[in-house]
C-alpha cells in the first residue's frame, strides 16, 4: 500500500468555525508533512512530524494546530481561519525522518480543498 | 490575496514528441533531486529521482539530467502521451539538512496537444 488518503476532499468553513483535517499513511513511514498550496504555485511547508514529536514548525499562524495521534495519523486542526487561508492542504509522508539511509521521496495525499468564507 | 494573471510558464507539445523540462536551483548543498507530477485536483506524484553523485537516470519514458556545474535538472519524457499534460515541478533537498525538507521549484505547465 503505497497511499496517503486525506479527509474531507472538500471542506468549506466559516472564520468562526472549529474543523480538522485527517491524513492517515500505512506505509509504515515515520515522517509525516503537512504542505499548503495556492493556485499555480508550488507546495509550502506548513510543518513536519518526525516519529510522531514536531520536528519543524515553519512559523505557521497557531490557527493551525497539528497534531500526530500515532505513527499513521497526522490531523490539522483550524480554527479562526482568514479568507485567505484558502488552499490546497496536502499532507505527505516518508520512510526515513533522519535520512541516516539515504533520501526518500515524499508521498503526497490528494489533499484538502479548503475554503474560507 | 491571488496575484491577477499570474502564468505558469507552459510547455506545449503535441502527442507523441519528446517533452524538455526544465529546472534551475540554487542551493549548491542540495545533493537528492526530485521530479513530481502534479494533474488538477491532485497530489504530486512521484516520478523520478536523482543523487548528486550521478549525471543521468533513467525510468520508464522519462529522463532526469542533472548539471551540478550550472545548477541545473531537466526531464525528459518520450512518447508523450495525453496523460502527460499536467504541472511538473523539480524539487531538492541537502543531505545534511535532516528531515527531507524538500525546497520546490516554481513548476511548469505541459499540455499535450492531440
């Protein structure tokens, strides 16, 4: 199973509202990425998850909670969210945190089409 | 909010011509180079990789170059094909950076023309 599936598919939400993102990977991977992309632009990182402790957190506004329950689960939750944290939210995983074995490639989800109105 | 008539840069090819693309990058540390592929509505995906201790790879219809001299990757695909048309982008890491952060590239827009 070489898969990251993320729900919803779709998400449209208030500025006033409480809502999460799921990503779950069954690769047996031990880094886990959460990415925001804009139209026509590359994929920004949000944050990286290396054996389920916050490794990199790239200055992000703290609307954005992350968190990672166990090895196969990263969540993001939002709250207070602003218009223009409308995206594409992709997460994505790989096999070695610490590429002590060498560069892995990243996995990516289909994402999360959020919308903020 | 979104910049007004902001373009990728777009590759048009008709079907069954070699594609070029192509990706310059400026960090000299970076040694592990990736290619995804990116159709609308979805993920990248994966198509190809490359260290720096090598100049050329190959996979299936597609080529990666690297130039470590000018900081430059390219990818080749053969044949292309319809399903090729999409948003391509190059993307590095160092390999003493820890973690796999991988810097993206600007990314570019090819469209298959039947």
């Amino acid at each position: 199973d070489t898969e990251v599936t993320q729900t919803p598919k779709h998400l449209v939400m208030g500025m006033t509202n409480k809502k999460s993102l799921k990503c779950e990977q069954h690769m047996g991977h031990r880094a886990m990425y959460w990415y925001k992309q804009k139209a026509k632009k590359p994929p920004e990182l949000m944050f990286v998850y290396s054996y389920e402790k916050l490794s990199i957190n790239e200055s992000v506004p703290s609307r954005f909670s992350p968190e990672c329950p166990n090895s196969s689960l990263l969540n993001l939750h939002l709250h207070a969210l602003q218009p223009e944290d409308s995206a594409l939210y992709l997460c994505a995983s790989s096999q070695d945190p610490d590429r002590t074995s060498g560069p892995y490639e990243q996995y990516f989800g289909p994402g999360t089409r959020l919308t903020v109105t | 909010g979104e910049s007004v008539g902001l373009h990728l840069p777009t590759l048009s090819v008709q079907e069954g011509d070699n594609s070029i693309i192509n990706c310059a990058y400026s960090n000299s540390a970076s040694d592990y180079f990736i290619w995804y592929k990116q159709e609308s509505g979805k993920g990248p995906q994966f198509i190809i990789d490359i260290r720096s201790n090598m100049d050329k790879r190959q996979g299936q219809r597609v080529t990666v170059l690297l130039n470590k001299t000018v900081k430059h990757l390219s990818l080749q695909i053969a044949a292309t094909q319809p399903g090729d048309s999409a948003v391509y982008f190059c993307a590095e890491t160092p390999l003493n950076h820890g973690n796999n952060r991988l810097a993206f590239g600007k990314g570019n827009q090819v469209v298959v023309i039947p």
